[in-house]
C-alpha cells in the first residue's frame, strides 16, 4: 500500500526512527541467540542459557512464564521464522507513523504508539481467558485435592502435581510477539487525522483513509471471530489488532476533547 502525501516535514521524525532502529537491533539480537552458534556457545560458558524470544513475548497471564514487563517487551519482538513479519511492520510504522508523529509532536507521538501496543496486549489477554474457558476447567477442582491424589485421564494415571505442570506447559506455549497492535493504533491516529488523504491499496486502488480504516477493521472483526469460532489458527493475533485501534481511538478521542476545551482542535 502506498499513501499520498505522508510526509509533513520531510525525513524520517525521531521517535519513528528509533522505534525502527530498536526493533531491527532487537530481531538481530534475538536471531543470533536462536540456537546453538559460535557465540552463544562463547556467551553460555559463563552465563545461563537463555531464550531472549519467549522471555520477552507475551504470556499468557496465569502462566508462570509471564511478566508484567512483556506487556511492553513485545511489542518490539517478531517472528523469527518469517522475516515479513518484521518487514510489513516496519514498513507500516514509517509510512503511517512518519505523518502521525509529525502531527502529534514527538511526545504525545510516542505514549500514543506504546498505549496502542499495550492496549492490544490487554486485549490479546482477554481474548485468551475467554477462549481457553473449557481448558481451563477441566483444572478448576484440583485446588481442593492433595498434590499426590492420583486422577485418571484419557486412561492413564495422574497426580494432581503432574496435572498442573501439564496445564501450566499448555499455558506457558501460548505468546504473541509483533509491533502489529501499536501499528494498528497508528493507522486509527492516521484515518482520523487524515481522513481525507488518499492511501492506494496494492499501489493501485485508490481509497480514502478514513474507508480504509473501517474496511481493514471490519476485516480484522471477521477474521477474529472466524479463528475463535473454529478449531484452527491463523497464528495472526486479530483482537489484539482491534484492541490497538480501541485505545488508539480512546486516547486520540481524549486528547480531541482535551485540546478543544483548551481553544486548539484538529
């Protein structure tokens, strides 16, 4: 996709091009520790081993791979496997967010971008405790039981001990990674503040930002609601997607009031 006239001020603005610059630095550092290589093998003979992707990917909350710190941490994490994923990304937050923080200024630029991403975060959250109700209860009475209670499953014999260890690993695989969430917020901040510029879809059709915007919402709803309603998984995180617009829509929604009480709009 391409857009007419994203540039306000000529060059990339500072806050985008650190975002892009951490992001990059951080998928680099992330890739080089995948694995076993001549320098993981140096750094590991005098430190733990560790896996920088899933520590810092988000988590599901009850899990004990989970931090309150990967509600941040995530969001500047991408797909190892799939390179595209880092490049799309990046590519969206420079064409949308080059003329969002030239219109937002550098500060208010960068609390719109992290409240985006930690705003999908929550969704995402919350799409998962929904969605894993019937995992989760088949463990809901095992509080009551001894440790070593002994339950049969699928025919083969369990303590209760070994029943939450498997939970916790089931728990513990679900994560998310990606800018995706702060990126849809910023294309929320750009269909409300340029609603009337023209954004060419596959470098061609021409459609109106603020169309684009519901459209490509619209999408996200309908592919959301398909993968939970299913048994399969695109392994796209589309609430999180809609919870990055949803607070990108409240907090550009604030702050329109605040600045008209105060005699400025846009």
């Amino acid at each position: 996709m391409r857009q007419s006239n994203f540039m306000m001020g000529g060059g990339v603005p500072v806050v985008v091009k650190n975002l892009l610059i951490i992001n990059v630095v951080v998928y680099i550092f992330c890739i080089t520790f995948q694995g076993n290589n001549i320098l993981t093998d140096f750094v590991w003979r005098y430190l733990p081993k560790f896996d920088p992707q899933n520590m810092l990917a988000l988590h599901y909350w009850d899990s004990s791979a989970f931090n309150l710190a990967q509600m941040v941490t995530y969001m500047f994490l991408h797909s190892l496997q799939d390179m595209s994923h880092l490049f799309f990304n990046m590519f969206s937050l420079f064409m949308f967010g080059s003329a969002v923080e030239y219109a937002l200024g550098p500060k208010r630029f960068l609390t719109f971008y992290m409240i985006s991403g930690i705003g999908a975060a929550i969704v995402q959250e919350v799409f998962w405790t929904i969605d894993l109700q019937r995992f989760l209860a088949q463990f809901s009475d095992l509080s009551n039981l001894a440790n070593n209670t002994l339950i049969s499953v699928n025919g083969e014999s369990m303590t209760v001990t070994e029943l939450l260890a498997y939970r916790d690993g089931v728990l513990s695989s679900l994560t998310t990674v990606g800018a995706s969430g702060a990126v849809f917020g910023l294309l929320l901040a750009y269909g409300m503040l340029f609603s009337e510029s023209t954004i060419y879809v596959f470098f061609v059709l021409p459609v109106k930002a603020k169309y684009f915007v519901v459209f490509y919402a619209l999408i996200e709803l309908f592919c959301g609601v398909r993968v939970a309603t299913s048994e399969a998984s695109d392994g796209i995180a589309h609430f999180a997607h809609l919870g990055g617009m949803l607070f990108g829509l409240l907090l550009m929604l604030y702050w329109r009031k605040k600045d008209r009480e105060s005699g400025y709009g846009y």
